[in-house]
C-alpha cells in the first residue's frame, strides 16, 4: 500500500462517519490540530502512541497504522492549483521579499524554521464576514558561513 492509498482510505472512513477533523483530532490527541489532520493527509508522521489511537479510531492494520509513523515525502506541486491554497502561495510571492527583508533586518542573516514552529487558526467574528486568523512561530536560524575565521562571524546573527 502507498501512503496515498491510506490517505485516501482514511477520507473514506471519515465520510462515511461524518467525523470532523476536530473530533479526530480529539481522538488522537497529543498535537495540534494543524499537525494532526497533517498527519491524516499524509503530510506529516504521528507519534507510535498517536498512530495507534489513530489506528483505533479508524481500525487500520498493524501496517497501516506502521505507516502513520513513517516519516511521509512531504509537499505538492507548485504552484498550487487548489484556490485556497493558492492564496497562500500569492501571500507569499506578494509579501516574501518584505517579510524577508524585516525578518533579516531584526535578526540577521537566516531563515524561519518551518520544522521548529507552531501555527494556531483562528475564527474571528465580523459581520462583514469572518475572518481567519493564522499566528505562526518559527525558531529563528541563521545562515552559518563555513570556513569562517580570525573576527569573521560564523553565524548571520544581528551584527550589533
């Protein structure tokens, strides 16, 4: 079996029951939701305790649930077809160059981390329409400049 049969296989079990994400992510427990239904979808690994709640809830074999806690090959085309997805991509394309160059001029030469982060989603009542709300946190890393020397920093930190 491939992983996107089990995905596809896990979808099907959550129709047929008209679970919502939040009750499976209830059932799992132990991370959130973001990397819960993540991990259903095939994009990211459950824990073996977390693969075995799963395998509980959804009544997946020994393999199927082993795959749960298989680290996946993660990511999808580019650029995105799906129009909510894609909205994030124009995010990206739209607001990068400065988000990169505030996030450079606070903390230096370096990347936010999307292993080492957290997101939280949000409804925010409006009666113009709700909206939604996405905070996300990355661990700042900074570039490291091999063979550095003598005063040359070997990190991008903030120079002071």
């Amino acid at each position: 079996m491939k992983r996107s049969d089990l995905t596809e296989k896990l979808l099907d079990i959550k129709r047929d029951n008209e679970w919502t994400w939040k009750y499976i992510c209830e059932k799992i427990g132990g991370y959130s939701e973001v990397l819960i239904t993540g991990a259903i979808l095939g994009q990211m690994k459950l824990t073996k305790p977390q693969a075995a709640n799963a395998g509980e809830l959804f009544g997946l074999s020994k393999s199927e649930i082993a795959m749960l806690n298989e680290t996946p090959m993660r990511g999808t085309p580019m650029p995105p077809t799906d129009p909510l997805i894609y909205r994030f991509y124009e995010l990206v394309m739209v607001n990068g160059l400065a988000w990169k160059a505030l996030i450079e001029e606070e903390y230096g030469d370096g990347i936010m981390s999307a292993i080492d982060f957290d997101m939280v989603m949000e409804r925010l009542p409006n009666p113009k329409g709700d909206r939604v709300k996405i905070t996300m946190s990355g661990k700042f890393l900074p570039f490291k400049y091999y063979g550095a020397s003598g005063n040359v920093p070997e990190y991008g930190f903030k120079e002071g």
